[in-house]
C-alpha cells in the first residue's frame, strides 16, 4: 500500500479517536479542553435541561468519530480497487 493511504489511514484513526473521546468520554474531553466538570443535579431539583455542551459534544463527537472511519475505509477500499 502507498504511503499516502497509511497517513489517510492514521489521520481517520486519529480522527476517530478524537470523536469517541469527545462523545462517550466527555469527563476526560472536558479536561483536555479546559471547561469545569459537568455539575452534579439531584433529581428532585427538577431540572431535566441538563448542560448545552455534553449534547454538543456528543453530537460532534459522533459525527468526527464516524467521518474519521469513512474517510479512512473509503479511500482505502478505493485504492485496493484501483491497485487491486
């Protein structure tokens, strides 16, 4: 394989890494972001709202973490059709 689908390969690797972090490991993404930790909410306070960021960083999480995986397969796929 060229040198060129590796590093294509990596970056989606990279780039779903980063998009699983920042979906399903949201305590650690905040961290590394430098925003507070999520506040704890007692459940007779009611409020079901919850915080504006962990709905963001799930969705762009997802979103990164699957065009990572996409860009990676598909070029890969390609060039092994190509190449054959």
């Amino acid at each position: 394989m060229p040198g060129y689908v590796v590093l294509i390969d990596i970056f989606g690797l990279v780039l779903a890494a980063l998009g699983f972090n920042m979906a399903f490991r949201q305590a650690a993404f905040r961290r590394a972001i430098g925003k507070p930790r999520l506040p704890v909410i007692s459940p007779q306070s009611g409020d079901e709202a919850g915080d504006p960021l962990t709905y963001a960083l799930r969705l762009a999480g997802v979103m990164v973490m699957i065009f990572g995986i996409v860009i990676a397969g598909m070029f890969t796929l390609f060039n092994l059709l190509i190449r054959g």
